[in-house]
C-alpha cells in the first residue's frame, strides 16, 4: 500500500498510514478518545516532544520513502521537528480545484508552496506552474518530488523568494496568472531575513495577489493553520478584497471512513464564472 490514510485519532494524537509505514504525530486538537485504541500498537514510529530525538522507533524506517496522495507522488523524509514533507489535509483543496487547472495551459502560481504536491497536482493537469518558497532546501525537495512523477520536463518555474517582494518585483513585471495558491504562515521568514506575521500581512498579501490576476482569472485557493483565522475570517477577508468573486470558506479536515475526522486549518476558494 503506497497511499496516505488517516488510521485513527484521539487523545491528542493522530495515527496516519504514509505508505508502506505508520506513524504517530502530535494532534492538539484530537480532545476525544481514540476509536481504535486496538491499532496503535502496530504503529512504526512515534513523534513526541517530550523525547531527546524526537522519534521513537519501533520499527527500523529508511531515511525516506515515497507515498502517494491523491495521485501525487511524494518523498517522505521525518524531521527533528515532527513534520514528514507533506500536509495531507491540503489534498482536500487542491485536488477539487484540478479541473480549474485544466484547458489553454493556465499559468498558475504556488505561493509558501512546500514541498510541491499542489505544484505537481496542477502540472498534472497541463498547467504551467510557478513554484516559490523562501527555502532552498524545500525547493530542492519539491524538485525531487517533480521527478517522482516523471514531471522533471514540465513547465514549471522553481523560485526562491520572500512571497511579499516577488509579488510586487511581479506587479512590476505586468505578469498575470490564471490561479494563485497560497499557505501563509503564522510566522515566517523570508530568504534575506523578511518578516512575515499573518495578522500583519494577509490583507497586503492578498492585495498583491489580486494585482497579478489574468483579466479572466480561474481561482485563487487561500489555505491558513493560524489559530483564530476561522472561515467566516477569510471569508471577509476575501469578500473584501474580491468582490466580484465567488468567496467558498471553508474547514480542512483529515477523514477516513470509520474514524473520527480531524479539523485542519481554514481555506477560502475564490471563484469566478467562465
């Protein structure tokens, strides 16, 4: 099995299955009992904080493997950190705006973009991608992902930038994209030392964002972890600043057939009609 699935969760953890291996992560807000209690113990490693290491190993895992995504190949690689390269709750909204993606060669920009599974899922579809992140580490790990999905040909741009300067050195440029794709942080830096605060610059990120529209752009899709940016936020947010636009809000989630599902962060999809 090379595909992700969410086991079980509960008790502030959650148990996922990323390919052939399983592991357990940290999940503050699982506040219920675990379904399944049965199942954790098959578990092949363990993420806590309250270890030296961080991981603990039940089983021996390779230093990275590959698991599938809604049809997306990815490297998965654990950190000293708990995070493993890929945020699998983002699935649920790129992969209902592939059809967007589709017909003309849409040019489409990933903005804080990862590890590349949004990237990629687009490029699937034909469309001509621009890829930026303010890590190199991370672009090289997107780059790789490109090549696990025999996408090394395609037309994609691999930036490494600060998101605020490189929207506007764009606006300069009179570039225009058909679709924008966005995760903020809460806080981040950019690759020269830029300041990033989500409370700060979400309006002048998004007002960026409008600048370099097409005239007849197919959607902006706006993904947030930040605890207190609900839906009803980012849908006034957005309403605002998009108000020719249709504006669906919305919760991210993890689900799995037989298991509680987990609440993920928000997303806003801005729409416009053909």
């Amino acid at each position: 099995m090379n595909i992700y699935q969410l086991i079980d969760s509960g008790d502030g953890l959650k148990f996922e299955r990323f390919g052939e291996y399983t592991l357990i992560r940290p999940c503050p807000q699982a506040l219920w009992r675990k379904k399944h209690p049965e199942k954790w113990n098959f578990a092949d490693a363990e993420f806590s904080r309250e270890t030296k290491n961080g991981w603990v190993y039940r089983r021996k895992l390779p230093k990275e493997w590959v698991c599938e995504i809604e049809g997306v190949r990815l490297k998965i690689a654990p950190t000293d950190f708990g995070h493993i390269g890929v945020f699998p709750e983002h699935a649920c909204l790129w992969n209902d705006l592939r059809a967007l993606a589709r017909g003309g060669e849409p040019k489409i920009l990933n903005l804080f973009a990862y590890s590349g599974a949004a990237t990629l899922a687009f490029a699937q579809e034909g469309a001509h991608m621009c890829h930026l992140d303010a890590l190199k580490g991370m672009v090289d790990w997107a780059r790789e992902n490109a090549s696990l999905n025999n996408l090394e040909k395609a037309p994609i741009r691999w930036i490494i930038d600060d998101a605020l300067k490189f929207l506007r050195k764009e606006g300069r440029r009179e570039a225009a994209y058909d679709g924008i794709i966005l995760d903020p942080p809460t806080f981040g830096r950019g690759s020269k030392g830029e300041v990033f605060k989500i409370e700060n610059d979400l309006i002048p990120l998004l007002e960026l964002c409008k600048a370099i529209l097409s005239k007849r752009p197919r959607f902006v899709a706006l993904s947030c972890h930040t605890t207190g940016v609900t839906p009803i936020c980012l849908q006034h947010v957005c309403s605002q600043i998009f108000p020719d636009a249709e504006i669906v809000a919305g919760e991210m989630t993890l689900q799995t057939e037989g298991a509680f599902s987990i609440p993920s962060g928000s997303f806003v999809k801005i729409l416009w009609k053909k």
